[in-house]
C-alpha cells in the first residue's frame, strides 16, 4: 500500500494527543504488514517511547518511577518466585513493551478503568486489571495495591496513555488481540500440531517449554509449568487464535491463514498447563462454574479427542506450590443502591 492510499484510510479516524507525521509512519508500517489500516471513527493513539520519556517535562522521580515500571514490564522475571512463578514476562504478550497495536496494548486499560468487568464480576480499577494478569497470566501472587511496584506498573500503563481523554467512548484501534472470524472449518488438533512443530517449535521448542540458555529466558513456554495458567486470557483457543494470526511467528505477523490461526491455537490451549487459580478441587465442577463465561472457550475440563485425556485434571500449580484462590466474585459495594 503506498502512502496516498493510507492517508485516505485515515479520513475521519480520531488522532489522540499530537501525533506527528514522524511517528504515524510507524503505523503505516504496519499496514504495509498486512494488519487492518484504522476505520472511520476509531481512535488512534500512538504511545509515547522510552526515548520520549527522557524528553519530556515531567518530574524527575516520575520519570524514574516511569523507567521502573517500564523495567519491570519488559523483565517481569526479576519478581520470579514473589509475584512471577511462570517463564514469562508481561511484554511475552503484549509485544513492543506494551505499546503494540493487535498485541495487546495495555494503555487502553488506563483510559476505560475503573468498569465493570465480566470476569470477576465487579468494577475494577487498573491495579486490579493488572494484578489479574499477575494471578493468571504469570500464574502469580500480585503485587500488593499501591506497592512500589505496583505504582511503578500502573504509572508505566498511565504514561503511555499520554492525551487520551479518559472513556474516549470511541473504538480503539489494534485494542486487544482482536477476535478472527469464525473458521471455514472446525479447528483441528492434527493440523494444528503439524504447523507447530514446522513454523513455531523452532523457537518454543517441540514440547512447548520455550528456551532457556544459560539460565536466560529466551522463548517463552506457550505450554506446560512455565506457562500461564488456566485461568489466563489466552488459554481461550479465540483469544489464542487472535493472539498468534496477529503477533506470529514471531517477525512473520499476519503470515497464517485464520484457519491455520485457529488449528494452531486449538493445538496449544489443548496442551496441559498450571492449574486454574479458581479451582474448587474438581476440573469439571470448576468448569462448570465458568461454564457460561470464560472456559466455555477453553479445553480446560474437557476430554481432548486425539487421546482422551481430561485436561486440567490435577492439582499441579507449576512453581506456584499451593492454589491460591483469587479474588473472582468477590463481594464489592453490596452496600450501595441504585
Ligand atoms: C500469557 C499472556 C499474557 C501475559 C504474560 C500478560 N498478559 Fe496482560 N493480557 C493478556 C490477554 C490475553 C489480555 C486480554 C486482551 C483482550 O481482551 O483481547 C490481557 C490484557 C491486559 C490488560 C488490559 C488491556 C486493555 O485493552 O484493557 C492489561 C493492562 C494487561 N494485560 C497488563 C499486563 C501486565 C502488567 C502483565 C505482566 C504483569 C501482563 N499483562 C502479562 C495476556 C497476557
Ligand atoms: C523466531 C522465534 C519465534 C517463532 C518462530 C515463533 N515465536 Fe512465538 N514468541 C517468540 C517470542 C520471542 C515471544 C515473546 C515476545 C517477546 O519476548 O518479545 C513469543 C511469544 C509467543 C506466545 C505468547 C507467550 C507464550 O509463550 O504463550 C505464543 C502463544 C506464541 N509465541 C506462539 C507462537 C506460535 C503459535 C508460533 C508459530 C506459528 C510461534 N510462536 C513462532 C518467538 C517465536
């Protein structure tokens, strides 16, 4: 796609706080990838970068406190074995240290917080959003709410969102890892293995426990004890699917069919991984109980049908040691009237 074109896609589109020409040229880059350009009446926002930070005219703490959240971020793995007891850290997701469109980019997380949501059914603040992706995600032990990392997290999160009004009320561009649509055909196990292990093995090894070398983290493990947890976002095969059609093999975006998208995704949330923080001690009650929800687009308590086997029937926390219960449906402002 030539420039001209991109400048047309852009009519009507909503440019949040003074983007420049310099800076937009990285989302045109990304058109040229092959993701979807912006459509009328999305807001478009371009974070700021760590070189920005250095730049601006904010207090020099903040900007410390900034670079902190900033390092924790991207090397999530210093808080192993206290908040972390899984391989990866929040950027193995949210790629392009969270400012990625179609890659989860969390700053929208810092403009719609406090809201509702239907996972725990209460409004959340962005700690809570945050600590959610420690409990699940990093199959973890949050930080406590207003802890020096957790300020520092939040502030990292807040700061990227720099001119974004607060509940824009318009849709946001690349938000999320967006849903594909429904496959020609039903995803299959087999296909799926086999696109794993040519394009994806390479790097996440055959067995899905990603690479170590010389006790560094290198590739993340989509799979197994150093992975995420059942309860995580992406242990949704649709969630998984989106994540992988938009984000890889890693270099190569965009470069699989949806269906090739969503076999893959179906191969790897039908593959083992710690156990469900919310586990009542029984993985078809605890299925049933998020039934209508969240793991109605899960395998977890589910029969896999190439072999049988009852997934997430254990009591295997990884390195998490006991099951910790979370906060889900936890009583909040019982109190308050209409
Ligand atoms: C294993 C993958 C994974 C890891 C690791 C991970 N997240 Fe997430 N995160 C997700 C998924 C999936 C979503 C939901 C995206 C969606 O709705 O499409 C999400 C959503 C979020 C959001 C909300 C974004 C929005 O649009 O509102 C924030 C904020 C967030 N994560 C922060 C973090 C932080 C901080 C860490 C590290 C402590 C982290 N995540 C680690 C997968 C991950
Ligand atoms: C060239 C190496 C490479 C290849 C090939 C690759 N990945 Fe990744 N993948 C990564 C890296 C690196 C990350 C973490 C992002 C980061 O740290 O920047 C990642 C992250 C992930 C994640 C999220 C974290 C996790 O481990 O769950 C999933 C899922 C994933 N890749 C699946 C795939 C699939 C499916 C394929 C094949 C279609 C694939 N990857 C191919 C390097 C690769």
């Amino acid at each position: 796609m030539n420039n001209r074109s991109i400048g047309l896609a852009l009519t009507g589109v909503i440019l949040a706080g003074g983007v420049s020409a310099g800076v937009w040229a990285e989302y045109e880059t990304l058109v040229e990838m092959g993701y979807p350009a912006p459509k009328e009446g999305e807001l478009v926002h371009v974070p700021p970068t760590m070189e920005d930070l250095e730049e601006a005219d904010l207090h020099p703490e903040l900007k410390q406190v900034i670079r902190r959240g900033y390092d924790l971020f991207t090397n999530t793995q210093q808080l192993r074995g206290v908040n972390v007891f899984n391989d990866m850290n929040c950027s193995s997701c949210h790629l392009g240290e969270g400012r990625q469109p179609f890659s989860g980019p969390v700053w929208p997380a810092a403009v719609t917080l406090p809201d509702f949501r239907g996972k725990n059914q209460h409004v959340n603040n962005l700690e809570e959003r945050i600590a959610g992706c420690f409990a699940y995600s990093m199959n973890g032990t949050p930080p406590i709410y207003g802890s020096d990392d957790m300020v520092a997290l939040s502030a990292y999160h807040q700061w990227l969102a720099t001119g974004v009004p607060m509940y824009p009320g318009q849709p946001i561009y690349g938000r999320g890892f967006p849903r594909l649509d429904e496959p020609e055909q039903a995803p299959d196990y087999a296909r799926g293995e086999q696109i794993y292990q040519e394009q994806c093995a390479v790097c996440h090894s055959e067995d899905g426990s990603g690479l170590y070398q010389a006790g560094e983290y290198v590739f993340p493990a989509p799979w197994g004890d150093g992975s995420n947890n059942w309860g995580a976002g992406i242990s949704r095969t649709f969630t998984m699917a989106g994540f992988v059609k938009h984000n890889m093999p890693l270099g190569q975006p965009m470069s699989l069919s949806d269906q090739e998208a969503w076999d893959v995704a179906l191969y790897i949330t039908s593959q083992e991984r710690p156990q469900d923080p919310r586990y009542t001690g029984d993985v078809r009650e605890t299925r049933e109980r998020f039934a209508d929800t969240f793991h109605k687009h899960t395998q977890y308590g589910t029969e896999r049908e190439h072999d049988g086997a009852l997934l997430g029937n254990h009591g295997n926390t990884g390195e998490k040691g006991e099951i910790r219960p979370w906060n889900v449906g936890m009583p909040r402002f019982e109190y308050l009237e209409d």
